[in-house]
C-alpha cells in the first residue's frame, strides 16, 4: 500500500510505502528535511504529525518520549505511514544550498586495505555517479542481515562513481567482524544508498577552516578538505587529526603530500595523545589547538569524531571565540 505525506510549511506531497519511512520517502523525491543519524537515535529529524497515523517502528523512547508520542510528534527517520498523513517539519532549509535526492546503488568491491589498527578503508565502484555534498554519507545494506550500517564519503564530489569509506572495527560487531572484517571480499557487491546528512562543507563560508578529526570521523573531512583545495578559492585549511597512538592514525602521507602541495592553503597536525613520536604533536587535538591558537575568532569550524571529542573540541573553540553557528559538527558512532 502506498500512502500520500504532505509536508508543511512546502504543501510538498510525496507518496510514501506503508514499509518506507516518511523521511525515506521525501528524500528520496528531493524533499529535504533535517536529519543526521537516521536511525532514531539523534531527535534532528523530530516533526508533528498533523493528521493521519504513523507507526513509530524503531524510535527509541530517549529521542522521542511517551509525552511526545502522545502529543502527536514523531522521528521521521522511523515513522512508517499507516494512512494519508500530513507532517510539519522544521523545513528551514540553509539558503544556497541545494539538495541531491538519495537514490539506489549497486557498487562492487575494488579495494580492502587494512589502513589502521583495526581500520579498514573500502573503494568501491558504483554502477551510477553519486551526487553529494563533502561530508555526506551512505547508508550500506549488510548482506543478508535486514540491517544498513552508515558510513561517510571519504572521496570528493569530484569523483563520485569510486567512493571510499572507512570502517573501524567494533569487536562482535555484526557488521564488521560479522562481515567486513570476515569475508568481505574485493570483487563481492555491495548495495548502498545515499547521500544522507547535514555535515558538509558550507560553500558560503569562506572564512579559514579549522577541521577537527578523530577516529573514522575522518573520512568526511578527507572529502571536504579535497573539494575545497581543488576548488579556485583560496580557502585556508588547517586538520587537527588525533588519535591514542601512531599506529591508530592513518592517511599521515596523503595529508603531508596535500601539505606540501598547498604549502599557502593547508596545514596538517596530526595529534598522539598516549604516545610521543617525532613530527607529530603531543596532546589531545583539543590541547594542541589551544596551544595553536590564541583566538578561533574570524574562523569556521567542522568537527566530525567519538561525541566526547566532539563536545570537547567545541568547548575549546567557544571558549576561543567561535559561536554555535560557526561550527558543524557530527557525533560519528563506529557502528557494530
Ligand atoms: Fe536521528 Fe531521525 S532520530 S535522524
């Protein structure tokens, strides 16, 4: 059965599954409505249900509570229509930016490398080119499971039919012990679906960047920092990429190639926290920018790791100047 969802303030109509969940559907017909986590965890993609009736599926009671449900809210991520139905959204859409419906892909595997202790970096050809914002992710089915496991475009806009993600190993997880880190094999199919997110880079902000990475939190940020070093703006870029121990971080040569490409526009600060080695700073990315930097003020900032480092790196750029709209940011979950 198929339903109709109207979504006001647009008077948009989209048609909608009773299977498909309601965020799915306007996606997917260029509808653009705020979400991150897309699996109804986050509460960004939290609406009012105005008429009809949705089944909440998978919300968790922490992002949407018993008294909210009550009140008619519900988590688009995960609301399945079970009539006509008509939502208001918080449709505040940034000017200038423009919206690339998700779609359905098949990709095949062209590249496993273990990049990482525990970390593995996947190319992957698509059979179509995937228009994205730097920063946006996919969401990827897991073969025979019923289950989608997210993971971030670590390739530029530029190059959107061999995409590459990071994969951080979770120990029992049922995605990558029980799959990626098994017998994921190059040459195997993999079935995605995207672009999904809203942290990505902001063309209209042309201040000096601060990019702030920890983890596979990396993988949006390496998209982002290529786009912008290939584009004619003379932006200037400056990674705070951190990590326990040498052996946790990767794409060291890759930044210090950029760095030596761009010697005027990008600057690189790989960070060990646990572990002192030659060329790379000491400290918690959130210490060596404070030990960087007297003010952020003047500056845009994208911050994209584990949430303790991200709500960590925020306090140390508010603290240095910089306001809540200076700042993007993404609670980036190894998934399981
Ligand atoms: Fe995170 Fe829906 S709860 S996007």
């Amino acid at each position: 059965t198929t339903y109709t969802v109207t979504v006001e303030p647009l008077g948009k109509e989209v048609s909608c599954r009773e299977d498909q969940t309601i965020l799915d559907a306007c996606l997917r017909a260029g509808v653009w409505l705020p979400h991150a986590c897309t699996h109804g965890t986050c509460g960004t993609c939290k609406a009012e249900v105005l008429d009809g009736d949705v089944d909440h599926g998978e919300a968790s009671a922490f992002a949407l509570m018993e008294f909210e449900r009550s009140e008619g809210k519900a988590l688009l991520c995960c609301a399945r229509p079970r009539s006509d139905v008509i939502v208001e959204g918080d449709v505040d859409v940034e000017e200038g930016i423009t919206t690339h419906p998700v779609r359905d892909f098949v990709g095949t595997v062209t590249g496993i490398e273990d990049c990482a202790r525990d970390t593995r970096r996947l190319t992957v050809d698509l059979d179509d080119d995937i228009a994205f914002h730097p920063g946006q992710y996919l969401q990827v089915f897991v073969p025979g499971k019923g289950v989608t496991r997210t993971y971030s475009m670590a390739n530029p806009p530029a190059e959107p039919r061999r995409i590459e993600l990071h994969v951080r190993r979770v120990p029992g997880g049922l995605a990558t012990d029980g799959w990626v880190f098994k017998d994921l094999a190059v040459g195997d199919e993999l079935r995605v679906s995207g672009p999904y997110g809203r942290f990505f880079f902001r063309q209209m902000r042309e201040e000096p960047a601060i990019l702030i990475a920890g983890g596979t939190g990396l993988a949006p940020i390496k998209s982002m920092i290529q786009h912008i070093l290939a584009s004619e703006d003379e932006q200037q870029l400056t990674l705070y990429q951190g990590a326990r121990c040498l052996d946790m971080l990767y794409d060291v040569d890759f930044f210090r190639g950029l760095e030596q490409e761009y010697p005027d526009r990008f600057r690189y600060r790989p960070c060990l926290s646990e572990e002192q080695v030659s060329g790379f700073e000491a400290g918690l990315v959130t210490e060596v920018l404070d030990r960087d930097m007297a003010s952020c003020r003047g500056h845009v900032a994208y911050v994209c790791g584990p949430p303790p480092m991200v709500d960590a790196a925020i306090k140390t750029l508010m603290r240095k100047r910089l306001f809540p709209r200076d700042i993007y940011r993404e609670d980036f979950f190894d998934e399981s």
